[in-house]
C-alpha cells in the first residue's frame, strides 16, 4: 500500500523549529495510536456515537498530514454509521496499517 503524507503543517506550526516540530509529530503519532485503541474498545460496546467521534478525530489527524488514504477511509466507515451499518474490528484493520505505514514512513526521514 503506497501512502502518501506531506509534513508541512508541522514545519509551518513549529516555525521551522526542528525540536518542537518534532515534539508534534511524536504528539501526533501518539495520538493517532490511542484513537485506534479507544476506536477497538468502542467497536466492542457498538457505542456508534461515541465510534462516529473516534473516527472524525482520527480524520483529523490524518488531515494534518495531508494523507488521502487515511482520510478516505475514515470518511468510509463514517459514512456507513450514517447509514446505521454496524463497524466492527475488521473495519478498522485499514485504518491502523496507514497509521502503522505513516508512523514507519516519518521514522525514515
């Protein structure tokens, strides 16, 4: 799976301060490991609302790294708690390999 993400957000927050740019990304990607661990806690008690927030949060960390997959497939299982079409822990496989493969795919540069 080719994933693409772009950093800039980082570098223009940060101010082009390498230190805290990267106390940002380590803060991102923490971030981004705890949501996929409350989303297969939530996934569990089928709590859709609570699921629906996960999701919308996890797409907005993909937003900050401006990283299509992740988005879209955010906006695909969002889509389907719209349509009241249950999420399970399957659904949520794809969504921890694009964060896995940004995390290694940051850690190489």
């Amino acid at each position: 799976m080719d994933i693409s993400i772009d950093l800039r957000y980082f570098k223009q927050i940060s101010f082009g301060n390498l230190e805290i740019e990267m106390d940002m990304i380590e803060s991102w990607k923490e971030d981004g490991l705890k949501r996929i661990a409350e989303l297969e806690i939530n996934v569990k008690s089928q709590n859709q609302k609570i699921i629906f927030n996960n999701l919308h949060a996890l797409k907005t960390n993909f937003s900050m790294v401006n990283c299509y997959a992740g988005i879209k497939s955010c906006e695909i299982l969002l889509d389907d708690i719209q349509k009241n079409r249950l999420i399970d822990s399957s659904n949520l496989i794809q969504l921890e390999k694009i964060l896995k493969q940004i995390i290694l795919t940051v850690a190489n540069n």
